[in-house]
C-alpha cells in the first residue's frame, strides 16, 4: 500500500504559502516567512496587546463545512499580532482594506509626532520613518498645533523624548515583563499620554539600556550614544561579550576603529534578545588613555620601550637565563583572554620550558548569580541570568590548558602558592603574567608572592605590575582580535575583531605566535595540518588545536561563528538618477 506523507499545516499570506505550527500568530509566520507586515508594540519577548493596530489584515478562512473560504470576524480587519493561525488560513496586509488601515495608522501616529528626523539619534533605523516612507501618506492633512511634549530623564541611561513616542508601551511591558521592576508607566490618557517614571524611581535596573532598543522610534535614547554619530556610518561587527561569563551575543558598532555603542545579537539559547548593561557600557577602556601602547623593558632598572623583535628576544634569554639550574617557568593565562591565545601563549611558554607550570588567572566574581525576574525559575522562557563570574573565558583557558598540560592547570590561589606565597620557596624562576582585564586587577599577593623572579607581564592597561615587570608586551582587547570564548554554559563561541589594534600592541595570540616562531617550531604546527601563519588567524588556530591534542577536538567541532557580515535590508529600493 502506497504511504501518504502528512503535509504540513499552512496558511497563506498576500499569495504566498507558509507552514505553520500551532499556536503561532499571523505575524509570527509572516516574520518567519520573511513576509512584512508593519508592526510596532509587537515583539518576540514581550506579551501580545494588539495596541499600535498597523498590523491589521484582512484575514479569510475556510468554512469546515464547505470548505469554502469565507471572510473571518464578519470580514473586520484582524490584528496579526494577535490571531493564532489555523489551516487553510488566507491573509492579506496588501488588500486595499488593510493598506487603507496602514495610512489611517501612520497619519494618526505623526500626527503630534515632531518633523526632527534630522537630529534625531533614531534616524536611519526607526520604524516610523521606515513605515512613513513604506506604508504612510506622501503629505500630512494636519493644519493644527501640534502637542508639545517634554524631554525627561529616566535613569542614568535612558532619555525619554515624550512628544516621538507612539505609545506602543514595550518599554513598560519590558520592564514589568523581563525585569520585573515596573519602572515605567503610561501616565495621562489621549494626546496627553505620556511614558514617566514613578517618582524617585528611576529606571536603573541591571538591563535598562534595552528598552532603548525596544523603542521602535527615536523616544527612548541612549545618553551615551546621544549625538555621537549617525547611524548609517556605523560598521557592524558579531561578536561575544568579552567582559562576563554569560556569553551574550553582541553587536559592536565602530566607525573608524572607535567604537560607539553595542548592541544585543539574538541567540534563545544565550540571552535571548536581551544583554546587561555591564556588557553594554563596560567596553570604554578599549579607548583608554592607559592602554599599554609599546613593548617595554628593563633598562638600568627603568621601563623603556623597545620594538617587539628585541622585546621577544630578551623575553626568551631572560626566561631561560632565569630557569637555567634546575627552576621553572610559569605562565598563568588570564580568563579574560581566548581559547586561542590561551593555546598560543601556553605552547610557547611549554617551548621555552617544557616543564612550564601552567594557571589560570584570578577570576573576578561580583555578587552571586541573579536570576530577573525575581523569583522566576531559571528556565522559564522569559529569564534572564546574571552571571557573578565576570571573566568571560575561565572555562575555555582551563580547557586549553589542560589539553597542552595533559592535566588541570592551577588555579590562581595554587598558583600563588606556588609561587612561594607564605613559604618562600619555590622553583618557579620566571613568570609570564597576562592581564587584558578592564580595570586595576593585580592584588598585592601577587606583586608579593612574585618576588624578585623575571617577570613579563602581557596587558593592556597599565597597573602596578609595569614597573615591576622586566618585560612588558602591550596585548588587545576582545574588541580588536578574533578568538573564541567558552561561556558559563559551556557553549564555544567564535567572535570577530571589529576594530584595529591600538598603535603598537599586539592581540596575545600574535605574541604568542611570534614567540613560537622566533623558538623555530612553526614548522611543527604546520606539519599537524595548520597553515604555517605568521599572522594570526583564529580559525587556523582552532583547526590546529583540534589536529595537535584530542582532547581539543571540540574546537574543530563545536564551536559556534557569528555572521561574518550582518546584513541590513535597505530601508528603501535605490532610485538611480
Ligand atoms: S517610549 Fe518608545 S518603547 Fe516606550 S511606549 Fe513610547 S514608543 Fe514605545
Ligand atoms: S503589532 Fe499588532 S497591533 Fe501592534
């Protein structure tokens, strides 16, 4: 007997057939088909109110008796954000009766809505402008005054332009919904309504820069973004929070090797649409004027800079001058830095000195973990977890680490023991420290517990260990290097460098590729498959690592990449002129 596959339930939306599973709205097919129909106060994380009603549609549906399709609701127009799908469904947001809603809406909502496109921050990728050009009338039949509205300061990130509101309330929904601390209120009613805080309460929960991206209009701004640049300049680059243990998916916005704002990449697995505003805000020491810019050494006891050749040559003759007789070297890798510099700068430290003690670095941890909303179960669909460990790569360095040391690496409190904190004695001569944290890390355990052993220390901000150090080499931050973090969940994830190395530093992986290099055993990499790279490439990096140690295996396997380009339609088609 012939067997009937079962056919996928569909709807079909203005002519095009789209599969559906229960329980999903019109508009959530529509986005998943990649069909637009305009949209406002819905949004993937929030709850459903059906309130801005531009995305009515003129909905048919298939009588069970007949089959014949007939109007749905007496032939009303049907909010799709709101209307769960059901086989056979005909949709249409092109009709001339849903067109005619979509410019009854826009001319309502630009009614009050002031002309200020050109100095707002919003311009360029706000939905009013977007669905004016789209779905609006070309010319406005509004002769009154218009409502004036005032600016208002909501917390210590958020400005709110009270008269570009339009009222769609994701910004209340969200901070009642995924923060569970109600900041926000619609106060008034009419053409006097108004978004406002509750008095004394501003909006300065741990993720409030996010109703700033929910606002699909130039109202809520961001005070560190404000006037800083227009947004069609920014270039756009995926990468992972590099300041945290979460492992949130972010978008980093630069222009001209500065970086402006970041921006959340949606991941459900990850943080969903979401990111704190610790991984937001945190990126401002990229731009430091304490950014370690040049290699450094020890010159009749002062730092004096030198270039990277001769710094690495002195870094090999000072570790094995130190080592000679029995000691070690020691390297601790900081969880701040990648799997791949981990991996690079550990076989190089194991290349100097094959008995070199591997650690990883201190692992700052602020609070304890915190699940919004309160009281919420971590697993349900709308938390989101706050993670403690602020360090985004602890796991990802213990793993390389004890895939090149065949055991675990010390951890930090070990290390300094090791060092010969509280005893003295120790057979660690030489020391190789890497920071590339995003403010003063060292502690004076460890300045002690160093004692008087050649130090190079690899950072990026310059701290009390500079002039300790008899070599100094200025590393990258997360933000101008690609690599690959391991997240407190686990999950590897690639990133890309988004902006240049600052003057004459070097990303830790290039140093630690020198190093191998200048040791004369590239060769041996490019044997186990690996491109023999003189230059840095993250991917061949990961191959290598899979090739050279099973128990690295995952990284040719599991690793997970951004985008390599994040793509933006164009809000309008191009006229040639
Ligand atoms: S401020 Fe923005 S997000 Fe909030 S209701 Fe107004 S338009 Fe919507
Ligand atoms: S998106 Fe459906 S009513 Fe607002």
């Amino acid at each position: 007997m012939a067997s009937t596959t079962p056919t996928a339930p569909s709807i079909t939306i203005n002519g095009i057939k789209c599969p559906f599973t229960a329980g999903q709205t019109i508009l959530q097919v529509a986005n998943a088909a990649g069909i637009e129909i305009p949209q406002y106060c819905y949004h993937d994380g929030l709850s459903i109110v059906a309130s801005c009603r531009i995305c009515l549609c003129e909905v048919w549906t298939p009588n069970p008796k007949n089959g014949q399709l007939e109007p749905f609701m007496g032939g009303k127009l049907v909010p799709s954000c709101q209307q769960t799908v059901s086989a056979g469904m005909v949709v249409y947001s092109d009709s001339p009766k849903a067109i005619a809603n979509q410019k009854a809406v826009m001319e309502y909502l630009l009614i009050n809505h002031p002309l200020d496109c050109p100095v707002c921050d919003q311009s360029g990728e706000c939905f009013l402008q977007d669905y004016s050009y789209q779905y609006g009338r070309g010319v406005s039949r509004f002769q009154e005054q218009k409502v004036k509205q005032p600016k208002k300061d909501l917390g210590e990130h958020v400005l709110l332009y009270s008269d570009r509101c339009i009222m769609c309330t994701r910004c209340v929904r969200f901070t009642r919904e995924v923060t569970g601390t109600s900041e926000l209120m619609v106060m008034g009613r009419g053409n006097k309504e108004e978004i406002d805080i509750f008095p004394g309460v501003p909006i300065n929960n741990e993720l409030s820069g996010n109703v700033i991206d929910l606002c699909p209009v130039g109202a809520l701004l961001d005070k560190d973004f404000l006037f800083q640049q227009r947004v069609w300049f920014l270039k756009e680059t995926a990468s992972i929070d590099g300041l945290t243990a979460s492992g949130d998916n972010i978008r980093i916005d630069h222009n001209e090797g500065r970086i402006y704002r970041i921006k959340p990449r949606i991941n459900m697995q990850v943080n969903k649409w979401w990111i704190t505003d610790e991984v937001r805000y945190g990126w401002k020491f990229v731009h430091s004027d304490q950014r370690l810019r040049t290699p450094m050494r020890k010159q009749y006891g002062v730092p004096t800079e030198c270039d990277f050749s001769r710094a690495y040559e002195l870094v090999v003759e000072g570790v094995k001058k130190a080592i000679g007789g029995g000691k070690r070297l020691g390297i601790m890798v900081s969880p701040m830095l990648s799997c791949e510099d981990a991996y690079l700068l550990a076989s190089a430290a194991r290349a100097i000195d094959p008995k070199a003690i591997l650690a990883v670095g201190p692992v700052p941890m602020r609070g304890a973990d915190k699940v919004v909303p309160a009281g919420a179960d971590e697993k349900s669909p709308r938390a989101f977890k706050i993670h403690a460990e602020k360090a985004p790569n602890a796991r990802g360095v213990r793993r390389v680490l004890k895939g090149i040391g065949g055991q675990a690496p010390l951890e930090y409190s070990d290390f300094l023991k090791a060092l010969g904190q509280g005893t003295g004695a120790s057979d660690i001569a030489a020391v190789i420290v890497t920071g590339n944290h995003p403010s003063a890390w060292t502690t004076s355990d460890l300045t002690i517990a160093l004692g008087g052993k050649f130090l190079v220390l690899i950072d990026t901000l310059a701290g009390e260990l500079v002039d300790r150090a008899d070599i100094v080499l200025p590393g990258a931050t997360w933000m101008e290097k690609s690599g690959t973090f391991e997240n407190a969940g686990n999950r590897l994830q690639a990133f890309d460098r988004a902006i240049p190395v600052v003057e004459f530093a070097r990303g830790e992986g290039q140093i630690g590729l020198d190093l191998l290099h200048l040791l004369g055993i590239g060769g041996e990499y490019e044997k186990a498959g690996a491109t023999r790279a003189s230059v840095y490439d993250a991917l061949a990096i990961r191959r290598q690592m899979a090739a050279m140690h099973p128990e690295l295996g995952v990284f040719g396997t599991e690793v997970s990449t951004p985008p390599s380009a994040i793509e933006r339609p164009a809000d309008m088609q191009v006229v040639e002129l």
